[in-house]
C-alpha cells in the first residue's frame, strides 16, 4: 500500500511559477512510473508529465519548455516545477504512482492561474 500526498498548490498570476510535491509513504527508488495529471472543471483528467524508473520521461506537449519533472528518491518525493503558468493550466493535479501491480493516486492539489 502507498499513500501520496500532494502540496505546493495556489493561486498565481500568468507568468507566474509554482512547485508541486508529491511525497509517498514508502521508498519510491523501485516504483515502475511516476507522474502528474490534472483535471480542469468539466474537462477528463489528463496526463501532464510521467517518469519511469528507467528515468524516461513523458510530458504532455501543452506544458513542454514550461513543466519539469523530477524525483528524489532520499525524500520518496516527485515534483512538477511549474514555470509560466497560463490560466489554461488551471486545475486539480494528481500525483500518480504504479508499482507491484497497483495504481495509486493522492487526493490532488488545486492550482488556479489568474490575474
């Protein structure tokens, strides 16, 4: 079992940065894929960015130069580095994890860009 918890989210102008955290409750060095997801009022989650633990990285095309991703496998902690944010990337982000079979998703953190 895994437990992810997300923090960092806010309210932000455009242009503005923000930093997402993901932190698990166990050793995230052996999970198969970590990543982020959001989901807009009205709109299906979508994938924003994934990590294997071969270090392959996916990010979806509307965020790429913007969003990095990244893991440190000491703190078992996932981030997502938000740079010029747009209000089109308002939404909730999920944290994601599949290990042992298993997906597992935290309780999401809700980012809002507006002026």
């Amino acid at each position: 079992q895994v437990q992810l918890v997300e923090s960092g989210g806010g309210l932000v102008q455009p242009g503005g940065s923000l930093s997402l955290s993901c932190a698990a409750s166990r050793s995230i060095s052996s999970f198969n894929v970590m990543g982020w997801y959001r989901q807009a009022p009205g709109k299906a989650r979508e994938l924003v960015a994934a990590r294997t633990s071969g270090g392959n990285t996916n990010i979806v095309e509307s965020v790429k130069g913007r969003f990095t991703i990244s893991k440190d496998n000491a703190r078992n902690t996932m981030y997502l580095q938000m740079n010029n944010l747009k209000p089109e990337d308002t939404a909730v982000y999920y944290c994601y994890a599949y290990t042992d079979g298993r997906s597992y998703w935290g309780q999401g953190t809700q980012v809002s860009v507006s002026s």
